[in-house]
C-alpha cells in the first residue's frame, strides 16, 4: 500500500499543482501591473515552491553535444553501445576519437541517475574515449526480464569490460567499488584479455567498518529482516515493472534529505528570497542541483538488500568471505591492475579510510598503486566541481595515461 498510497497522494495534488502553475504565470506576467509589487513576487515565489516540492522529476539528459578538444570543438554523439535490462551502456562518440584511451566509468546505482556524473563525464570526455553505465528505473523492467542482484551486477560489469575490449581504464564512483573489485577479481583469476589495465575507486565504501557515516550506521543498527519489512514494496499498475519488488526512489530521496536536512532547508530558504528578488542566477543554479538531486529510480529489492547485507552489514569483502555465485572472491588474484583510491577529507556518506582499504586486497606492485585525499571536499566534490575539476581529474588522467 506504500506505493500505491504515494502514487495517489502525487495524482490527488495533480489539479492544485496546475493551478499554481497557472497563478504564478499570471502574477509574474509582464501585462499584470502588479507583477513588480513586492506582494506579487511572494506570492509567484510561494507557488513556485509548491510546484517544486509536489512534482515528479523525470530522468535527467547528458547533454552533452561537444567537447574542446585542443581549443577546438567536437561534436559528441550519445549512442547505446549495449542494452541490457537493467542498464544500457552508454557512449559518447567523439568526432575524433583516434588514439584515444577508452575508459569506462562505472556510474553508482544508489538511487540517484546516472547523470549526476555528468561534471565527471565532461571533464574526462576531451583525453578519453568515454563510456558510462546508465542504469535502468527498476520500475521500468517487466518482471519477464529476471532479477537483478549484486551477482548480476558483476556481471554486467564484465560484460561491460568486454565491450571496450583489451584492458580498459575503469572509474568507479561510490557504490559500484565492491562489485568492480569483484569483478576485476573474477576478470583476473581467469586471465580474461578485456580485464581492466587501471581502476580509479572514488568515495567507495570497501570496508565500512573504517571510520563510518550515518549511511553505515542506519545499515547496521537494524538487521536485514526489518529492511524486508519496512523499505521494500510492489510497483503498482500501470508501470512496466508492474509487481516487481523494489526500494522504491521516493523512500531514498526522504533518507537522503534526512541526512543534511539542515543544509536542504536552507538552500530552499534562500532559494525563496532569491525568488523574490529576482536573482535568475541564483534561482537557475539551485534549480538545476535539484532537478538533479530530486530524480531519482527505484532500485531492484534483492540488489539492495543483497548491498546492504554483504556490504555495510558484513563487510564481507574486506573479511575474505565474499562469494560471487558459488565461488569465493579472492581479490589476491589482481596482480597487474593498476588502482587509484580517491577520499575527500569532509566525506559524509565514505568515512576516509573506507576507499583506501581496497589496497590491502590486492596484490598490484606498490608502484603501479596511489592513494589521493582531497582536502575540503565532501562526498559529491570528490568527482564533481571546481575541486575535481582543478585537482582531482588531472591527478585521474595522470594516472590512466601512466598505466594505460
């Protein structure tokens, strides 16, 4: 009933978000001779606010269309370079791509699209051959497409790697760091040609049990019973994946809310006198971080709780008892991948450490390994804004470029 109490509640407001659409173009009109009065601007502010907070935002564009390659601009075309179920491969083919390095970058399945990486793709598109993972809206996937868990996630990973071909640059961000290191194992122990020849681990919570967050804790401080009972439902009719079981996106968005709910309750406050005053920069900025920020997918049940069990619960990765299938995943068996950890030192989501932890798994020779703590940032500066584009994604391309 979750759900379907959420889709009701969304269509029941339907009428009324209309007519403060409809209100608010009528006070801010150039031809109301009220518009410029300081009790029009409340009011269009108000309703704006309302309009915001009562709507769905659909899934966010790249739009990406170019690249400065050299001072000079090329054209970028996105094409689906393999569709699978639960997440299409995307490519951003470059009108000149000769000689460039391919990389794939692994986007989080946390919730949020794959968009919210889009400041990592532009800064990383004009020296690489890019590809990125786009996850698919559990709610969009027929239940006849399968399930979806952490073991098929490895393996859309490989797949993945396969694509680009021989010993790609791989970049994951947050979550997709354990099933990547799993992955790359795999990839490894069977000596597979397309097996990644760098990996670049941001903000990824290998071993929580380093220096944890509150994600950590709300993982721990309830056992995995109560998760089943509380945070998992159907999706209603008429959706594709009708009856599917999922984390539905709206219970992810009132969790991550919850822990900065200070901070969004301030931006939103600003954003309001902002309104008011008609600073359009302002309001354009703060639009566009929660058109973003506001979008967001249902993920599959047994993915998430699979996540939230072998990941934040048992940390089993980092204990050596993590099983792929029926096998046991002995990440000793990387040997020649190179790795880059990244942290931010403010990190509120990957405690410092967590990332790092990945080294002690590995067997890579200490030369073709590097770890990066970016003073100042927290979780999202670690691979967007003026940090990573000034430091952090130099430090990335020198390393790809090394072991490439």
């Amino acid at each position: 009933m979750l759900y379907h109490t959420y889709e009701m509640t969304h269509a029941a407001l339907a009428p009324m978000r209309q007519m403060a659409r409809f209100s608010r173009e009528a006070l801010n009109n150039p031809a109301n001779p009220l518009a410029a009065s300081y009790g029009a601007r409340v009011g269009a502010a108000s309703l704006d606010m309302f309009i915001k907070a009562t709507k769905r935002y659909d899934k966010p564009e790249f739009g990406l269309d170019s690249t400065l390659i050299d001072g000079v601009e090329v054209a970028v075309v996105e094409e689906v370079a393999l569709s699978l179920p639960f997440c299409n491969l995307l490519h951003f083919k470059r009108e000149t791509a000769a000689n460039a390095p391919k990389l794939l970058i692994v986007a989080p399945l946390s919730g949020h699209y794959a968009t919210l990486l889009r400041g990592t793709v532009k800064e990383m598109l004009p020296d690489h051959d890019i590809y990125i993972t786009d996850w698919t809206d559990a709610r969009d996937v027929p239940l006849s497409a399968g399930d979806f868990d952490l073991d098929d996630y490895t393996d859309y990973l490989i797949q993945f790697c396969e694509v680009l071909g021989p010993r790609p640059a791989v970049l994951a961000v947050c979550q997709p760091g354990v099933p990547m290191l799993v992955a790359a194992s795999l990839m490894a122990e069977r000596g597979e040609d397309f097996r990644p020849g760098s990996m670049t681990l941001m903000g990824a919570p290998v071993d929580t049990a380093r220096n944890p967050q509150t994600p950590n804790e709300l993982a721990t401080t309830k056992p995995l019973s109560w998760f089943k009972q509380n945070v998992i439902t159907k999706v209603p009719w008429p959706n594709a994946g009708f009856m599917r079981s999922v984390y539905p996106g709206f219970l992810q968005l009132s969790g991550f809310m919850s822990m900065n709910m200070e901070r969004h309750v301030d931006a939103h406050k600003d954003h309001f006198k902002n309104l008011i005053k008609g600073d359009g920069d302002s309001t354009d900025a703060h639009r566009k971080f929660y058109d973003e920020y506001m979008a967001v997918m249902d993920l599959s049940a047994g993915y998430y709780l699979q996540t939230i069990e072998r990941v934040f619960q048992k940390r089993l990765l980092a204990e050596g008892t993590y099983y792929y299938r029926d096998q046991l995943i002995d990440p000793s068996k990387i040997t020649d991948i190179a790795l880059l950890t990244v942290e931010g030192e403010k990190d509120d989501i990957t405690g410092l450490g967590q990332t790092e932890a990945a080294h002690r798994l590995l067997k890579t020779p200490a030369k073709m390994r590097q770890h990066y703590v970016q003073e100042g940032v927290g979780h999202y500066g670690v691979f967007n804004g003026s940090r990573w584009r000034s430091t952090i994604a130099p430090k990335v391309k020198a390393f790809i470029a090394k072991h490439g």
